[in-house]
C-alpha cells in the first residue's frame, strides 16, 4: 500500500468485476495529500472512477470518500 503522507498521484480508474484496473485518465488528476479519492482493493481511486458491476451496473467514487450504485 502506498503512503497517504507522500502525496501519491490518483488517477480516475474504470474497474471490472473481475478487478482489472483501467487508468482512463491520460495522466494523474491529483494527490492523495490534497484530493478526495475512494479505497477499492487497498488501493486509491480519484473521484469519479467507476466499478462495473457483474450486472452491468456501475458504482462511482463521491467526493465524499464514498462509493455510490447509480
């Protein structure tokens, strides 16, 4: 896991239900230091990164630090 007090660059992720990651941002969005971003797997996902569910429905990161079904 990497260290929340390095400011580690998050980017926005589309994750499968098979946890494969997808970077679909082109470069970082921000820092964990300064940004909001959600934990997935032990891992840091920048607002806006999205769980594709078996179903095909999806799950976004919230401002808030939270996931969210739409």
């Amino acid at each position: 896991m990497q260290n929340h007090k390095k400011q580690d660059s998050i980017s926005v992720n589309e994750i499968s239900h098979t946890n494969e990651v997808r970077n679909i941002s082109k470069k970082p969005v921000g820092n964990a230091g300064e940004d909001a971003f959600c934990v997935y797997d032990h891992k840091r996902h920048a607002v806006g990164s999205k769980i594709i569910n078996k179903d095909g429905t999806e799950t976004v990161c919230q401002k808030n630090g939270s996931w969210k079904n739409t």
